[in-house]
C-alpha cells in the first residue's frame, strides 16, 4: 500500500504539455503520468504508486501485465501477429470454438474495439429482420435505452442521450428507438412489427454503474420472445467477470440472442471484441458483407483464448462476487454518512453519487490522486470504482479508506 503524491511535480508536467499540444483534446485526464504496473498497481514517471481502481473501464479485469496473459503474447508475437481475414491462421477456429462454448452459443465473429461489435451486431440484427423475418428493406429498427453507452460512432451517437457526445456530430443514423432506462412498459410499448432487437445493456456503465429493476431483464426477455424480436446485451464492460458472474445477464437468469463482448477479452493487452450468437443469426452474414483486416488476428485470438482459459474455472467470478460483497460493506458508510447520496453495486463495480457538499466528481477523483488512488468521475458528480478483480483486500481496504478521508467520512 502507498500514501502517494502532492502537486503535480514538473517532470510529469513536460509529458502532460507535450500531450496537451500535439494530442486531440478528446479527453481530460487527471494529471498523471503512468511509465509502467503490475497487478492493481501503477507507477508514474516520478516512481510514485498508485492504486487502480478504475481497470480502464473493465478492460484490465485480470489487473496489469497478468503473467498468463503477457506469457501468451510473447509466445504469438515469436511465431505470428497477423495475416488478415484473407487466409486462416491455427488460432481464429479455436478460439471461436472456446468463446462459443463459454458463451453458451454458436458461432463468433471477431472484431477489435467494442464499438466495432456494436455496429456489427446492428448489421446483423438488420440483415437478420430482412433475410430471415421478411421485413420490408430500409424498415428496421432498433429499441435502445435512455442513458446508454454503446461507443462513439456516428451510428452509436444517433441513439446516444448524451448531449456531450451527440451534439454538433449530425446528422445522425436513423432506425432507432429510444426508451427510457428500465421501464419494461416503455419498451414493451415500442416493439412493432419492424422492430429487430432490443439492444440493452445489462448494467449501465458510463451511466454510473446504473441497475435496472430486479426483474427487468427477465421481462425485456419475455417480451422480445413473444414479439420474434431480438435481445442484444451489450456486455463490454459488465461482462467477463466484472458483476461476479461470466455475465451480468446471469443475475436475472437470462440469455440474450446475442452477447457483445471487448475490453476484458483482450486482458489489458489488445484490443478484442466479438459478437457471440447462434448460427440462425450469425449466418446471415455473407462473405464480403462486414469484416476487419485486424479483427480475430492471431495476436488477438492467443490472449483472449487465455482469458476464456481463465475464466473457464470461474474462480476470477467467485473473487469479484466476494469482493464485490466486501466492497459494498465498505462503500455503505459513506451512503449512510449523506457524502454519498447514491450508491449502487453489482460484483466489484459500484456507482457513487458523491453529494454536493463533498464536491464534485473531478474533484474528489483528483483529491484520491493526490492519496494515491486513482478513479474517475462520470457526468458530472458519479464516480466509478472498478479495482482489477486480483487486487488484495488489504488494498481494496485502503483504497476505499482513502475515499473516505477524501469525502470527510
């Protein structure tokens, strides 16, 4: 455990100078410079340490540099790293094979970014309610929810509510619904008869790690079934371990038609995602139709077939669940103090209205800096807190310690 950092020294200042001069102003960092981590821990260019409690937005759920992870890149990058979709390579089929298995489906179709799944399972939705359903062409449409966050294409951002990432990005990509966030009546509302998926995502994210009603997903589930409708979880963020089970949809008993996966995929290495579904759906999709230079690469399919290897013994599930109980044990306190007027949890992943009085989000995420913490705000006063799932309770103590002095808890 380390007690970290004052004002931001001038050595870091250099690099975060360069980067404000020659970088797009698409982000704003806390004023951090990290050279190198391990584990649940990075370290800056000063050689002060830090406590990660964000896993860049779930994609290191497996914590920095995991030694089975960084075994498997080595071990590709000696033989090889890429050969397009041109011609096959002895990973991309087993890799499918063991992601399907996992999943419970049929059939895979890597990509790399989580945005790339999402617009490849619109693709596929669509293609599916023309080929398969008997729509009429340029009919379709998608049900989506208030609140969501499903990338930043310009497709993503056209069912986007977020005025931060849509406005001034028009026009916008039509066939899309809007309902809000959790109202099954809303959305039971919205299926007609050109209606292709419902595109959900089981734990709200970037919204704050917002939770839908208990039962929501078992009834969005009933519904989608009834109408010959689609349901595509978008488990990016929430999937692979993070809620305490393979897949958030686990907690209400549901499988979708289609899972979405990313970030955790690539274990903090490369970026991975995949769209997961069954051969009815999935084989829609014709050669030439969609597809990706980069997309299953053999790099790619070595570190995510470690991940599924990982994931296969359930133990990271069963780390984040008892984790994720210790962490709400934790975070409790602060609700009950008033510092926190909102607070959810689902596995190791917790949202944290912080109240007014205690500032806002920024602000406390960059006081937990100066502590040697790191965590970051979302709209506004919410901020996330998501450890590595083999972060150490002792570390995980501390950590949520140092919030807690942070909010005069």
């Amino acid at each position: 455990m380390n007690s970290s950092a004052s004002a931001e020294p001038s050595y870091s200042a250099a690099f975060i100078a360069r980067s404000e001069e020659y970088g797009a102003h698409n982000y704003a960092p806390l004023p951090v410079v990290i050279a190198s981590a391990e584990g649940a821990w990075m370290t800056d260019v000063e050689g002060r340490r830090f406590l990660d409690l964000l896993s860049a937005y779930s994609a290191l759920n497996f914590g920095h540099r995991h030694p089975r992870l960084v075994d498997a890149a080595h071990r590709q990058l000696d033989r090889l790293t890429l050969t397009s979709r041109a011609f096959h390579h002895d990973l991309f089929g087993e890799l499918c094979a063991r992601l399907a298995e996992l999943c419970g489906m049929e059939r895979v179709l890597p990509m790399n970014t989580g945005v790339e799944a999402v617009e490849t399972a619109i693709k596929v939705a669509r293609a599916w309610g023309y080929r398969v359903k008997g729509l009429p062409e340029g009919m379709a449409k998608i049900v989506v929810a208030g609140g969501n966050f499903h990338g930043r294409t310009t497709t993503a951002i056209s069912f986007s509510t977020d005025r931060e990432a849509r406005e001034d990005f028009g026009p916008y990509t039509p066939g899309f619904e809007i309902v809000p966030y959790g109202d099954l009546t809303a959305l039971q509302a919205a299926l007609s008869k050109h209606t292709v998926a419902v595109l959900l995502e089981p734990v709200q994210g970037e919204a704050g790690v917002r939770l839908p009603p208990e039962g929501y997903f078992r009834g969005v589930r009933e519904a989608t079934r009834e109408a010959d409708v689609l349901l595509i979880a978008d488990e990016i963020q929430s999937g692979l371990g993070r809620t305490g089970r393979t897949f958030a949809c686990e907690h209400e008993g549901v499988v979708p038609d289609m899972y979405l996966l990313g970030k955790a995929l690539g274990g903090g290495i490369v970026p991975v995602s995949a769209v997961v579904s069954s051969s009815r759906i999935l084989g829609v999709l014709r050669p030439g139709e969609h597809g990706s230079t980069f997309g299953g690469n053999p790099l790619a399919c070595a570190v995510a077939l470690e991940v599924v290897a990982m994931l296969r013994t359930g133990e990271f599930q069963e780390r984040a669940a008892a984790l994720g109980n210790r962490l709400e044990r934790l975070l409790e306190p602060l609700a009950a103090s008033g510092a926190v007027d909102g607070l959810r949890v689902r596995g190791l992943w917790a949202g944290l209205d912080v109240h007014p009085s205690r500032g806002s989000g920024r602000s406390v995420a960059e006081r937990l800096m100066a502590r040697g913490v790191l965590a970051k705000e979302t709209h506004g006063r919410t901020l996330r807190i998501a450890p590595p799932l083999v972060i150490d309770e002792d570390d995980l103590d501390w950590g949520i310690g140092q919030l807690a002095e942070v909010l005069e808890v």
